[in-house]
C-alpha cells in the first residue's frame, strides 16, 4: 500500500505544480492583455 500512497504524492504534487503554472501564465497573459488595452 505504501507504494499506492507514493505514487498519488507524486501524482498531486505533479498536479499542483502544473495547476500553479497554469495559474501564473494566465496571469501572465492577462496582465499583458490589460498593458495592451491600456
């Protein structure tokens, strides 16, 4: 079972670093977005 729990550890962070990343280049598209309409 340990094994089972490693590897879903790894999966959410996996998960979570690829969401944060998402979350920052929207960010990053939206505020370069806002530059432009300025």
């Amino acid at each position: 079972m340990a094994l089972v729990k490693r590897t879903l550890q790894v999966a959410n962070q996996a998960r979570c670093k690829f969401l944060d990343w998402r979350k920052k280049r929207l960010q990053d598209k939206l505020s370069e977005t806002q530059k432009k309409l300025k």
